[in-house]
C-alpha cells in the first residue's frame, strides 16, 4: 500500500503535504522544548501562581508584536516571512540559552512570556502560509497529515527532557534553536521546490486580488462584518480561557506531585514522549480518515466536550491520572482535533482578507483574552481562590466553550457556502435558477419542505432521509457499476437529500452545488464536497463523494439540467 493511501490523503496533494510536514516537525520540536524547560524552570524556582502574571505580559507583548507581523506581511511573501518567524524563535531561544543562570533567575517571567510570543508568531504565520498550498477539500484531509507533525516533535522535545548531556536544564535552549534552524533550511527547500495549489483566489469583485487601498479596506470590513470571522473570535478568545485554567489547574497538580525541577523536568519529558508516540500514530494514519468521515466540524466539536471532562476529573479527582488527561487535552488532542479546523476557518474566509482576519485573531483576540484570563485568575487568588481550586470555574468557562464551538461550526458551515456561491458568480439573482436545474419534477420536495417545519426536525431528519432516499443510501450496486441513467438520478436524490439537511440560512444550497457539479472545476467540487462533508451524516458523506468523482469522471454532471 502505498503512503498516501496509508495517510488517508489524496495522491496528487501528498508530496506538498510530506515537505510541509518535515518543516513542521522541526519547527514543533524546537518550540516544544523551548516551551517545557521554561515552563519546569518557573515552576520551581516560582511556582504555579507565577502563571497567571506570565500570561498577563504575555498577551501584552503580544498586542505589540502581532501588528509588527501585520506590516511585515504587506511587505514580504508568506515563504519570506516564514523564514524571518523562524529566525525569530531561534534568536529567542539562543539568547535566553547564552543568559547567564542568576540574570536568567529573576527574568523568568519575562522570558517565558517573550518565548510564548515568539512561538505565537511562528504558528500564527504558518496558518496562512499553509493554506496556499491546497485546495479546500485537500485541506481536510492534507492538513490533519501535516499536523501529525506536531506530537511527533513534541516526542523529540520529550526525548531531549528525559534524556540530554548538559550540566544545567536551561542548556536545552541551545538544541532548541538548533531545531530551529533545521527548520528554517527545510522551509527554504521547500519554499523553493513547492508550487502552490490551483486554489481560485477571489478577490473585492471576484476578480483577482490588487494591492491598493479601496481592497484594504474592503478587507477590514469584511473581517469586521463576516460571521465567519465574528465566530471565530468568539471561540478563540473562549478557547484560550479555558486552556488558561486547565493549564493553570493541572500545573497546581504538577507542582504539587514532584519538588524538584529535575524530577519535573523528567516527568514532562516521559509523558512527551509515550503520549505523543501513540497521538503521531494516531494522528499519522487516522486523523486525516477522522476528519473526512466525521467531518471537521464534529472533530472541532469533540475537542471542547473534552476539555470540559478534563475539568470534570480535575475537581473530582485531582492527581497524576487526571493530570495526564488534562495535559493530554490541553495540548497534545489539541493539535489533532482543533488546530487543523482552525487553519481550515481561515481557508474558507476571502483570500483578500484572510490575513487581516487572522491578524485580528491573533493580534487582538488572543492577547486580549490572554489578559483577561491571567487578571481573572489573578483576581480569585486575591479574593482566596488559589490555583487548586480553578477547576469548578474552568467546568463553567467549558460549558461555554462547547456553546461557542456550536456556533463556530454554524458559521463555518455558511462561510463554506457563500465561498462557493461567490466562486460560481451567483451572486444574489437565485430565485429564478431553483426550479430550472432538476428538470423532473419530485414529489419529495414538498415532503422535505414539510419535515424541515417541525419541531423535532434535527432529530427525525435522518430517519426521514432513509425513508425517502433507500435507493440513495443503501445502492444495490455499487455506484461504479451503475448505468449513466441511474447514476444521473442518483446525484439528483443527492442534491435533494442536501436540500433536507442544508442549514438555516442557505436557502440555494441546491442550485449552488448543481452549478457546481455541472461546471466541473476541480476547486468548486471539492468546495461543494466539504459543503456536502459538513452537513450529512458521516456514513453518508462517503457515499457522496463517491457518486460525485464516478459522475465527473463519466461527465455524467455536464448533461444534469439539459
């Protein structure tokens, strides 16, 4: 079997995918151990309660050095300004490595919080360097690849925890930047050798994007107006409360367990090192599968009812096993379940705004938040509430979490449309086209009308589905083996089974995804498919796209509606 089938990822995206990840993977390895030894290191010559002030100046360095980013990013390339986010963590880690032991002592908080920045910048500009490389629905399944990456680098950084040749923990800064640079010649190699997708950029008009000043502040207003961007600023800023208190919970557990920062140091490294061997293999060979079966909104979905029964165990039963989990989520499920959905947000945003959309995000979203968060916590300690006692509150701000994510997934949804509408150039003029593209009059549309009225309607809508499409949902034959004619009737019940799960507020769901399947253009059915992904049920996205890439290969799609 060939890797890319392994992987779970189309052929013609895997050799883009393996270079991205290599760069990842150093880059993950140096960030992750910069990260942790800092993080042993403030633990215990200061103390779990020095988190939430780190994370305070964190969030205000940030408010500074994400617009730098911005207006660097007017100037340079992605592939310039990957290489210069790189330079930057690697200088960061070298000098705090060369920084005598007792200036480095009383400046641990500082540091910590100018690493946290220096990373958030790497991770921010490599959202929207990514992107460039696929299309929408290669995304789903490429992205969920490259980010494997990431448990594995953080099993090296655990390696060189357990295991390193220096006489002090801070030396580890010096492989850390090393890692850097390895990362920065793989992003110059594949820089160089890569060439980027046939993704369709669409620009103020539709048209290709210009640099000029009325586009500018189309792009702000788009970033100011869109749903897709208002939700998720809401789930981010919700998201890095939550990730504050179970990081600041589990940490209080961490402290707690082990009195020295070398016995600390050494836990954190062997849980780096067993817990992300088994999530890189997870991630590796079934996280691009999890997400094309399930879809990424439900994947998004699962990582935020996981942190609250992280919180859960944490307040019930506070200890080792517990904090293993916490960690697990915190981090590690983190970048399997919710760090390819937040690239893919971004992916489905208009070209010409997405790195405003994404400066905003991370620029003043995150810090904000980050603020907030560390003064919230700071606050309960003055009025009694240490860090052992945050996971009742943490249970609250992940109830929440879950109610965001909900949202987030609507206005994920709704934004993977509209891009597909603005493709096609339908623009508003719709009405007219819904009657015209499915030729055969079907009394299952009045049905369908009928059951999205009811009251119970997400709860009776599958069985319905099954009673009015049997043929569709469980084929007598399969779909290669189906003559023009019935594959042509099948892809029809498919535009009407769309039609009964569509969401609210996309009342031309049907003709959008007929005009894409008639016009053929591989960046409007993989769009029209991640549509399709998002919404059906998971056993019966797989029947879809089956359907679809049988109709297109027999052109079976250009004779729909003549």
């Amino acid at each position: 079997m060939r890797l890319w089938r392994l992987a779970g990822i189309e052929a013609g995206s895997w050799s883009r995918a393996v270079a991205l990840w290599l760069v990842l993977l150093a880059v993950t390895a140096s960030g992750e151990l910069g990260a942790e030894t800092l993080r042993a290191l403030l633990l215990n010559r200061a103390g779990s309660d020095a988190l939430p002030p780190a994370f305070a100046l964190e969030a205000l360095v940030k408010l500074a050095a994400i617009p730098a980013y911005y207006a660097l990013s007017r100037r340079y390339s992605n592939r310039t300004l990957m290489a210069v986010t790189i330079v930057t963590y690697m200088a960061v880690t070298f000098l705090v490595a060369v920084a005598p032991s007792a200036l480095l002592e009383r400046w641990l908080v500082p540091a910590y919080a100018l690493e946290a920045v220096a990373q958030n910048l790497l991770v921010l500009h490599w959202g929207v360097y990514l992107v460039d490389f696929f299309t929408v629905r290669e995304s789903t399944s490429s992205f969920a690849f490259i980010y494997s990456a990431q448990p594995l680098g953080a099993l090296v950084a655990g390696g060189l925890l357990i295991w390193h040749p220096f006489g002090r923990l801070a030396d580890l800064f010096y492989a850390a930047a090393l890692l850097s640079t390895v990362g920065l010649v793989l992003a110059f190699r594949a820089g160089r050798r890569l060439s980027e997708s046939p993704r369709v950029l669409v620009g103020t008009q539709g048209t290709e994007t210009t640099s000029d000043g009325s586009e500018r502040d189309a792009a702000w207003r788009y970033v100011v107006k869109a749903p897709v961007v208002r939700a998720m600023a809401v789930a981010t800023g919700m998201m890095v409360l939550t990730r504050a208190l179970l990081q600041v919970s589990g940490s209080h557990v961490l402290e707690a367990e082990f009195v020295t920062e070398g016995s600390m140091g050494e836990f954190l490294g062997r849980y780096k090192v067993w817990t992300n061997l088994l999530v890189f293999a997870v991630q590796a060979v079934g996280a691009a599968r999890l997400m094309r079966r399930f879809s990424a909104t439900r994947v998004n979905l699962s990582y935020s009812a996981l942190t609250l029964v992280a919180f859960g165990a944490l307040a019930v039963l506070p200890g080792t096993g517990t904090l293993v989990f916490a960690q697990l989520v915190h981090q590690e499920l983190k970048a399997i379940l919710k760090t390819p959905f937040s690239a893919l947000i971004y992916g489905v945003m208009a070209d010409y705004a997405r790195a405003p959309a994404r400066m905003a995000v991370f620029g003043v979203v995150i810090p904000v938040a980050g603020v907030l968060s560390g003064l919230l916590m700071m606050g309960l300690r003055h009025f009694g509430v240490p860090a052992s006692d945050l996971a009742p509150a943490g249970l609250i701000a992940a109830v929440l979490f879950v109610l965001v994510t909900v949202w987030q997934n609507r206005a994920y949804q709704g934004a993977l449309v509209d891009l597909l509408c603005e493709k096609l150039g339908f623009g508003e003029a719709l009405g007219g086209r819904t009657s015209t593209l499915l030729r055969i009059p079907d009394a299952r549309v009045f049905e369908i009308r009928k059951v999205r009225k009811r009251p119970d309607y997400l709860l009776v809508r599958t069985s319905w589905a099954r009673r009015l499409f049997p043929d569709l949902l469980s084929p007598d034959v399969p779909v290669a083996s189906m003559t023009d004619p019935v594959l042509l009737a099948r892809l029809e019940e498919l535009l009407l089974l769309l039609e009964l799960y569509r969401p609210p507020g996309t009342p031309y769901l049907k003709p959008l995804m007929a005009g894409a399947l008639q016009d053929g253009r591989i960046d409007l059915l993989d769009n029209a498919l991640e549509v399709a992904a998002s919404i059906l049920p998971p056993g019966l996205v797989s029947q879809a796209s089956e359907l679809v890439e049988e109709g297109l290969r027999r052109k079976a799609v250009e004779r729909m509606g003549s």
